[in-house]
C-alpha cells in the first residue's frame, strides 16, 4: 500500500520517506482537512475525498492498489466527517 500511495502522488518528496500505514493515514487525514491550504481557500472534506477518488480511480494503479487506497481513504474520510459533526 505505501508504494502505491507514492506512486498516485509521484513527486511530493515529503511521502518518499513514508514508512508504515499510519504514515499514510495521517497524511490522508491532513489532506482531507486541506489543511496544507489557506483557509480562505480550502475545500470542503467532501470535495478533498472526491478529488481523491477521482485520482485514484483515474490512476494506473492495479485494481487491488486501487481498492485498498479507496478503502483507506474513506475509512479516514468517515473520520474526519465524524469529527466535524461533533
């Protein structure tokens, strides 16, 4: 899971030196939050998953890359949706 994760986002140094599933997790969570954005200029966390399930599904990743990276991503994405409902 940690290859094809630098993989969909190929070029962003700071995931080079993922190690672990946590790793990922945290950075997901981040990224659905937006909060590497301005908070003017954030996205929702609805808009942030789509976008992700949109790159995942586009990408060349093998189907069960794929279907481990969507399950990741809406497992944090039911997370972070959670909290914003408390």
């Amino acid at each position: 899971m940690i290859k094809a994760f630098q993989q969909l986002y190929k070029g962003r140094i700071a995931l080079e030196k993922i190690l672990t599933e946590d790793e990922i997790r945290l950075v997901i969570n981040s990224e659905l939050k937006d909060e590497f954005t301005h908070p003017r200029a954030r996205l929702s966390s609805v808009k942030k998953y789509q976008l992700a399930i949109q790159r995942i599904q586009g990408s060349e990743l093998s189907e069960e890359d794929k279907h481990v990276l969507l399950s990741v991503y809406e497992e944090e994405y039911l997370k972070v949706s959670t909290a914003n409902d408390v």
